[in-house]
C-alpha cells in the first residue's frame, strides 16, 4: 500500500468545510477504485493538519487527488505540501515531496 500525505495549516472557521470536503471525497475516491481517505490529525481550534490517503499508487493518487486540493479554498490559503510515500508510511519507503503543481 502507498500513500499521500498532504500538509497544511488551518484555521477553526476550516474545520467543517474540510470535513464535508472529505466526505464528499470519500465515495469518488472508493468508487474510482484509486484508494481511500486513512485519516487527519486536524486540532479542532486551529493550527497543523497532516491528512493521510492511501492506495495502490501514489503518483495515481495525487493525480487524482491534486485537482480537488487545489479546488479546496482553504489549502489556498495555507502553506501546503504533499508528500507521496511509495511503501508503508512507519517503514524506511521512498518518499518524493511535490506541490500542488498539477
């Protein structure tokens, strides 16, 4: 299994548009069969979010995913990175930082 890890700070006004964000993600991601949202680490009052996919393919996943981030306001305003982990993520795996270049 791969994953992505994206990045970002946040404010608490953020909070409920990232969790209808990936509860409208959810099911595209399932149903495209590219992989599925693991989890976030996002503090209810504001401050860091590391949010973590996981799939087949890293690369096919932030393919997928880069569009949606980049359609979400809130990771417009904020320092983002995405890092795409080729292996288990507690695991000495390749990993390639990248943008929201897409």
């Amino acid at each position: 299994m791969q994953h992505l890890i994206l990045y970002f700070k946040h404010s608490v006004e953020d909070v409920i548009p990232w969790c209808a964000f990936i509860e409208k993600l959810r099911p595209q991601l399932v149903h495209s069969g590219t992989g599925d949202f693991e989890s976030d680490d996002m503090a209810i009052d504001s401050g860091d979010c590391e949010a973590i996919f996981r799939g087949s393919d890293a690369k096919k996943l932030f393919e997928i995913l880069c569009p949606h981030f980049k359609s979400l306001p809130l990771l417009q305003k904020s320092t983002t990175k995405v890092e795409l982990v080729f292996g288990e993520i507690e695991s000495s795996s390749e990993r390639q930082t990248v943008g929201l270049d897409c």
